[in-house]
C-alpha cells in the first residue's frame, strides 16, 4: 500500500552541479505533478505528466529545468547549473485521473551549497 | 490568474472549534480542496468541495460558496497534533490539471 514514493529526501549540490529528483507515483496511478515550495509558502505548480508524456509545463522555469516520465520507471525532475535560488522542498503529486485528488509524497529538501 | 489568501496565523486551544478561511479570485475552477502539512511533511488530502455547501468528514469540514468566492475548513474537538499548515487549493477550470495553492494557514493548538 505505498504511497507516492520520492527520493532522495535530502539533497545537497554546490552550484553549478546537476539535481536529479525522482518520484514513483502510487500503483495505479499514471498523473504525475512536480510542485516546489520555498519556506513559509504555499506550494507552485511546475509541470503535469501522464506516461511518456508533458502535458503542462507552464510552471516550470523556460531553462535549466526539465522533466519526464517514462514508459518504465519513475519521472525524474532534473535542474541543471543549479543556483541558490533553487533551494526548495520540491514535492511531487499523482493522481489516477485529472478528476480525483492528487496524493503528494515526502518530498526532496534541495540544498544548494 | 488566480489568488487564493488566507490568515497567516491562528491560535486555538485544545478541544476547541476553529475555523480557517479561504477568500479567492479566480476566473474559475472546478472545486476547492484542503490540504494539512506539518512542519517537513508532505501534503495531506483532508477535503474536496465540488459543489456550494458543506462537507463534512470526521473532525473536519470544509464549506463553500462561489457567489461569495469564499470557503473555510472547521476543526473540531481540536487536538494537539492539529497543528499544522493548511493550505486551500483549486484546480482552475480551462483544461489546467494542476493544482493553485492558497497562502497557507499555520494553526497553533495550545493546551
């Protein structure tokens, strides 16, 4: 009975370095959302995917950042160059379909040295 | 665009009842939902309101009316481990599946 799984927990890059978040969504489950949150806020939409496929990116940053979700495995949110600014808690949400509620996971804490 | 505000701060004692509100501006969306997160948590799903009126599961509530673009989330019988952030949040209407959160509500539950 996992839920949204996401790894690592913590991540710590010096800047300049690559970050690669990953998240397995819950069995079942093909919706796939990326949300980053500084502190004290709520949290921002980034990008939408279902299976193979982006289906909304409007809330990702136009570089550096991108994402995927394969046929197999988990979707990987990938910043690279990373700068300070990307320090964030980046959370990652699924959902069986765009209808139902989305589940979110853990969390990765970005830390950029 | 969308714009969700919230109280930054409420403070309520231990079996008591609180309420958290939720005024937005949005040029639409299919319903409102709540979220609890504590201090390095994820998210939790507490509430979905599709339609105007009121929701109601175990401790928690959620109401909603779009005339007054306006909802809340009532506690009840508040408990210690309440405290937390909560977060209301709509998916806006217009084909978008994501997600806009509110500003936050961080509850302090005092003995």
């Amino acid at each position: 009975n996992a839920g949204v799984m996401q790894n690592p927990r913590h991540l710590v890059r010096r800047r300049g370095q690559e970050a690669r978040l990953r998240c397995s969504p819950m069995k079942g489950h093909s919706h796939v959302y990326w949300y980053r949150q500084l502190p004290e806020e709520g949290l921002k939409f980034m990008v939408y995917l279902q299976k193979e496929n982006i289906i909304d990116e409007s809330g990702m940053p136009k570089e550096r950042f991108s994402a995927e979700f394969p046929k197999e495995g988990p979707s990987i949110l990938r910043i690279q160059q990373v700068v300070r600014g990307d320090s964030a808690a980046y959370f990652c949400a699924s959902s069986p379909d765009s209808n139902q509620p989305q589940h979110f996971g853990d969390g990765t804490r970005l830390s950029i040295l | 665009g969308q714009s969700l505000e919230q109280p930054s701060e409420v403070t309520a004692v231990e079996g008591a009842i609180v309420q958290i509100n939720c005024t937005y501006q949005t040029s639409g969306f299919y319903g409102l939902s709540w979220y609890q997160q504590h201090d390095g948590g994820a998210p939790t799903f507490l509430s979905y309101n599709a339609l105007d009126g009121l929701e109601e599961t175990g401790r928690f509530s959620s109401f909603l009316s779009r005339s007054d673009s306006y909802g809340y989330l009532l506690l009840q019988e508040l408990q210690m481990k309440d405290s937390a952030s909560y977060f209301c949040a709509v998916r806006p209407s217009g084909g978008a599946n994501n997600l806009f959160f509110g500003t936050g509500t961080r509850l302090t539950v005092i003995p």
